[in-house]
C-alpha cells in the first residue's frame, strides 16, 4: 500500500520568484558571503558551490544591500558619489539584482 502523504521536501515546496523593484530593500542570505580576496586584490561573492567574480560597480552595490535601504535609497547614494542621473543607476541595480535574485544570491 503507497503512502499518499507529502513531505515538505517534495513538489508542494516551491521558491517564490523575487521581482526586484525600486522598493525593493536587498539584502545577501546568511549563506552568501561578499569577500575580498587580498592575495588576488579581487571581491568574490562566495555562495554554496559557487563562486562569482563581481565587478567594481556591483561591488559598491552589493556593500549597500543591508536590507534596510530600497534600491531607490542605494541609487541616490551612488548618484551623489558618483554624479550620475539617479533614474539610470535605480535600472541598472534593478536588472543586476534581478540577475542575482534569481541566482539565489539576493533576499529582500
């Protein structure tokens, strides 16, 4: 006789898709880890079984993702240290934490 009883690790258990918005207040898992390596002088994001090379720009984002700022508040941020338009650097966050997001590599 089978048993007709799911666990929580079967198909009932799905991940929900985070659409990354300018509301959106990323934050990196407890299982992510943004490092610097000083040996090769690069910043890696460490991630179970992965590994990302970053470059300077996503950097300066990902160091801002504390979960407390929204993606518009990380946007003006860098527009001021960077005297760029806020509109352009809130699309280009927005598509690289979507990327991430959907690499498991940003919560919010």
């Amino acid at each position: 006789m089978a048993d007709d009883t799911k666990t929580k690790d079967q198909s009932d258990v799905r991940r929900t898709r985070l659409i990354v918005d300018a509301e959106t207040k990323p934050i990196l898992p407890r299982h992510i880890k943004l490092r610097h390596d000083k040996g090769r002088d690069v910043w890696l994001i460490l991630a179970p079984e992965r590994v990302y090379d970053p470059d300077d720009i996503a950097v300066e984002v990902l160091k801002l993702c504390d979960g407390k700022r929204s993606v518009t508040d990380i946007a003006k941020h860098l527009a001021e240290q960077y005297q760029a338009p806020k509109t352009e650097i809130a699309n280009d966050i927005i598509s690289m934490l979507q990327d991430l997001s959907d690499k498991g590599v940003i919560s919010a």
